[in-house]
C-alpha cells in the first residue's frame, strides 16, 4: 500500500465509537423510506431505475449532513432535549436537498410524498435510538406507576409540590423518572395560588388548592415530603409558605437553583434543605450603588482569619474586587490549604497567596508587611468561643488584644490604606473575656486612629451572629436533631441578633469603603430572634414534633453568656449613611482616654506577657475606663 497513510489511535478510536450510530442511522433512513415507498404503491410497481441508488443518495446525504451538525460527536446519554433541533436541522436540510435533487429527473425516482413522510419517520427513529434509554425509563414507569400500581423503588417518599409553574413540572418530572435510585417519588400534586391553575393537571398531577390549604392536603393525602419550587419567590412569601408547612408533620425542602434543575447531566439531587437565611429570613444585600466602591478595587489585599468562617467569605467576596494581590492569614494550616487550593481553581489567573502565620506574632508579622505591603487589611482573626476563654483569658489577650495591636501597629508603619477590625455586639457592655476583649480591641483600633495623625483610616464593624458559622446553633441543633435529640436550648427566653455570613461580609466591604477613619460602623440586625423558636422551628421542619418527638433541654446560662446581646452603649448614637443597612456609631467615652499612654501601657504589658498580673484583662478594661460588667470570680 505505497499511497496508504496510518491513522493516529485517537482516529481509529472516534471512528469506531461512530460507526455504530452512522450504521444504526443508515439502516433507519433505509427501512423507513421502504417502508414508506411499499404503503404508497401497495403491491403495484414503479418504474423507475433511479429508486434504489436514490435512497443510497438520501442515506448518504443524511449522514453527512448529520455528521456536520455533530450528531456523532456526543455521549447521547448526558444531553438535554435541547440537542434534538441539531438533529431536526440535519434531517430537514437533507429532505430539501434530496427533493431539489429529484426534480429534473424524469421519472421521478421517488413521488415527493414518500421523501416527505419518510423523512418524518426517520428523524423520529433517530430521534427514539439516542434517547431510547429516556424514553424507556419513562415508559416503564408509567407502565407500573399507572397500570401495575407499583414502583420500582423500595422506597417511595409522597411529595406535594408547591408551585405549578415551570420549576414545579420540570421538578415533577425529574423525580418521577428517577427509577434507577434507591429513594422513588410519588408526585400526589401541586399547590398554587393562581386561580386560573386550580383543577388543573400538570405531569399527569392535579393543582389541589392555594397554600392555605396545605395543612389539610397534607393530612389528607399522607404527604411525607413538601417541595416548594417558586423560581424568584419573595421572602416574605416564602416564609408565609413554611408558616403553613410547619402546621404538618412533613418535611419541607426547596428548588434553589433553576439551572441546576434544567440540567438533567447533574447527579446531585435538585432539591436542598430549608437553609438558616430561610429560617432568619434575612436577605442577601448586594453591591450598593451608593457607595464608592474603589477603595478597595485593585488593591493589594490582606486578610487576616482567612480560613474561618467570616474570614473565608471575605476572601472569596474581595477576589470578586479584582485585587491585584490577595494575602491569605490564617494560623490552621489545612484549612488555609483547603481555601487556597479552591481559590487558585476559580481565580488560576489572580496572584494569591496564603501564609501560616499567627497574629500574636510580632516578628512574623513585621516580616510579612514587610515583604506584601498591602493596602486594605481586613482583620477577622480571633477567639470567639465564649465559655471556652472563660477558662483561658490569657489566650484571648494574647490572640484577640495582642493580635489587634500589632496589626494596627503594622498597618500604620507600612501605610496602609485601610484597616478594618472585624467587631461583635458582645463588645457592647461584656460580661464575657471574649466581649470584653474585643471591646479592647474597638479601643486599639481607636487609639491608633487619634495618635500621631495616621495615613491610614481605621475602622470597626460591629454585629451580631453569623448563620452557619462553625459552632453556631443552627449546625448544632442540625447535627443534634439527626441524632434524633436531645436539642440543647441554653435558656428558654434567650434572644440574640443573626444575618447570614455573606450579608454581614457584603455589609463590612461597603463601611470599609465608606469610612473616613476612627469610626465604628454598626450594621442594620433587623429584630432579635429567640433561639427557642429557632430549634422548634428547624424540628417542624424535619416533619418532627418539638418536645415530642425531638426533646428540647434547657442548660443554663454558661459562663460569660447574656440572655440579651446589645448592638451599642448608651453613649452611641446611630447615624444613617449612604448605606440603608449600615450605621454610624457617634460617641466614644473620652473620659480618661489618652491615647499615647493607652497604647503604651499595652505594649509593655503584651512585651511582659501579663506575667505580674493575676486577670490582665479586668486590668487593662480598668485602665482604659471600658463598662466591664462582671468582676473577676
């Protein structure tokens, strides 16, 4: 074979995992016009020679045209129903050129209506060979859903939809078709306030009623599962809905993501759990229009806690700021691993680095300003377990006091642009080591801004808890009602202040921007929440009774902790800004406050390591006239 030129393996492998559609497509295209031809002329005969290598010309003309729409170039078995118009395309240009083609021949090789109905059956048995699996799985269901009354699944969850529009039946159907997994659906119907739906059958499903109906629907028709699928539903309708879900003994998830639910490629399930924003029903703020949103565009970035809960939502909401270099500082090695893997995956082109570091580290740190000279310091690292630095004061003066000083110290010898303490509303009258200490800490930041006229602005942003912050209650009480209980209430009249983690991080970006130095920034924590409610409510909503089927216990106040948390001091006045949902905190307590001789009065005590001091923090919240309520036990 002089003129024979080898193909490359990857060649030769395309072609064989073609070949078995090109030739199932041929013999369709093959047996639907003979099939096609034999009913039109019914037993008689046709006389043209033309009629056999006509219908090899229509096989071969399909095919190309097939092949050029890239019909043999996908895995069939993960593609939408969108890809059916690529086939439509082929097979229509294919039937105009094959009829353009047969007439100036005399005879006709075949009349126009056997290329017509015959190229209608063969785009359908192209259609049916690469979604014969679909089509199969759906007709089986049907066949036992309908006529046998069974299902494959063993286990079959009743499922009321709410929201009979586009999310609702496309949700339906995707669970209906789901026979291959081990949890089956029964999709008993749907909910919806439009009148003009109610009666109505969607997916084969009858519309029962409006969402006040829900309770008795539920009670009637033994619903174990709930599903609210409303694309672009408002928070106060969706809390109106879960109001009346919680009147039953089913579970109740959500349709978060459209998308996620129109791609049928995804092997995770679309549906998720009531989430804690769910439950708070606080909304996530995005960029204000009113804020200058440049001073920390572009710049080079240090956050400090980069791996902690508030700490890792800074970084990934500051890479959206397009920074020029983002310094990632965290003490916990894997986690900071973790985040900075995950980051260089969705940022390959962003300089980012990540640094082990604790801030109680002079020397380290000084070395790190040195070598990265960053412009905005975000400052989030600290101890926040309340009870726990009951028991270890020093280590909350160490990390918390002492690692504020000497960022605040860093920050104002290289010049930063920018520094933001990251605060809490346990700072307002503290009866805890770890309020108190961050109290100190909003002094620190103070302090700096008044001495020597610093270049850069400092500032503190206070608020309450986060959702979903690691240690918080609502992963608690998650974890303690799988367990099947006891949930852990630790007063029944306790209250406390709570935003989701983006909201609260979305919110000290803005006052980052807005700040002109020696400020604090409160952000707007709408109405305190009894923990109480919130247990009970997450129990309803796992279809479970509270104090029934879930116990709740009551364990007391721990050391350190308020029944009721404050946002500020007496002496603070709240001003509006620009922002609607971020305040300003007017009114420091002067009395007896230099900052010099405060500043310096820490230094020495941190060079000195509290050692002549038996409870160095009532010491220092002393000297700095801080409303530090509970004396030292």
């Amino acid at each position: 074979m002089l003129f024979a030129i080898p193909l490359p393996d990857r060649a030769i492998e395309r072609f064989k995992r073609m070949l078995p559609w090109i030739v199932g497509d041929a013999l369709v295209i093959v047996a639907c016009h003979l099939f096609v031809f034999s009913i039109r002329i019914q037993g008689g005969e046709y006389n043209s020679p033309h009629t056999a290598p006509f219908i090899a010309g229509i096989v071969l003309v399909n095919l190309l045209l097939l092949y050029q729409f890239r019909a043999y170039h996908r895995l069939w078995k993960q593609t939408s129903g969108y890809m059916i118009l690529s086939l439509v395309w082929a097979v229509a240009i294919a039937t105009a050129l094959v009829l353009l083609a047969s007439i100036p021949m005399r005879p006709r090789p075949l009349p126009f209506s056997v290329i017509l109905a015959s190229s209608a059956l063969s785009l359908s048995g192209i259609i049916i060979i690469r979604y014969r699996s679909r089509l199969l799985s759906a007709l089986d269901w049907r066949f036992r859903a309908v006529v046998l009354r069974d299902f494959p699944n063993k286990n079959i969850i009743r499922v009321l939809i709410v929201g009979a529009g586009e999310s609702g039946g496309t949700l339906a159907r995707r669970l209906q078709h789901q026979i291959r997994s081990e949890q089956g659906y029964k999709i008993v119907g749907f909910i919806d306030d439009d009148p003009t739906k109610q009666g109505l059958d969607i997916e084969g499903r009858p519309v029962l009623g409006d969402r006040t109906r829900i309770p008795q629907i539920v009670e009637d028709n033994d619903i174990e599962l709930v599903i609210v699928a409303i694309h672009n539903i408002g928070g106060r309708e969706f809390r109106d809905i879960l109001a009346q879900c919680e009147k039953t003994t089913a579970r109740i998830k959500v349709v978060p993501d459209m998308m996620a639910l129109l791609d049928t490629t995804r092997r995770s399930s679309p549906i998720r759990d009531v989430q804690p924003e769910d439950l708070i029903g606080r909304s996530i703020i995005e960029r204000h229009s009113s804020v200058d949103l440049s001073a920390v565009t572009q710049k080079v970035v240090l956050i400090t806690g980069a791996a902690g809960s508030i700490g890792s939502e800074l970084v990934q909401q500051m890479a959206t700021y397009e920074p020029i270099r983002l310094i990632l500082v965290d003490n916990n090695e894997s986690a900071l691993h973790d985040l900075f893997i995950s980051l260089t995956a969705k940022y390959p082109s962003m300089d980012i680095h990540h640094v082990l570091c604790d801030v109680a580290d002079r020397h380290e740190l000084h070395l790190l300003f040195d070598a990265y000279r960053p412009q905005v310091v975000f400052h989030a690292a600290a101890y926040k377990h309340v009870p726990l630095l009951e028991a270890y004061p020093h280590q909350a003066l160490r990390v918390n006091v002492g690692g504020t000083f000497n960022m605040a110290r860093l920050a104002h010898q290289f010049k930063a642009e920018r520094f933001v303490l990251i605060s809490t509303d346990k700072a307002v009258r503290p009866s805890s080591i770890m309020g108190a200490s961050k109290r100190l800490c909003e002094y620190i930041v103070h302090a700096y801004s008044r001495f020597d006229t610093p270049r850069t602005h400092y500032t503190a942003v206070r608020f309450g808890n986060v959702l979903g912050s690691r240690g918080s209650v609502v992963p608690t009480f998650n974890r303690q009602i799988d367990q099947g209980g006891p949930v852990t209430v630790t007063h029944p009249e306790m209250t406390r202040y709570f935003m989701s983690i983006s909201e609260a991080v979305n919110l000290v970006i803005h006052a980052a921007c807005m700040t002109n130095g020696d400020e604090i920034f409160l952000l707007r924590m709408g109405e305190t929440v009894k923990i109480l409610d919130i247990a009970e409510r997450m129990i309803r909503l796992r279809g479970l009774r509270p104090h029934e089927d879930i116990a709740i216990e009551f364990t007391g106040t721990r050391p350190g902790e308020k029944l009721h948390e404050e946002l500020h001091h007496d002496i603070e006045k709240p001003c509006e800004t620009v922002h609607p949902s971020i305040f300003k905190l007017n009114g420091w307590d002067e009395n007896n406050f230099f900052a010099e001789e405060f500043l310096n009065k820490i230094e020495r005590l941190l060079q000195d390591g509290f050692a002549e001091s038996p409870d160095p923090l009532q010491t220092l919240l002393r000297i700095t006239s801080v409303d530090y309520d509970r004396l030292s036990t």
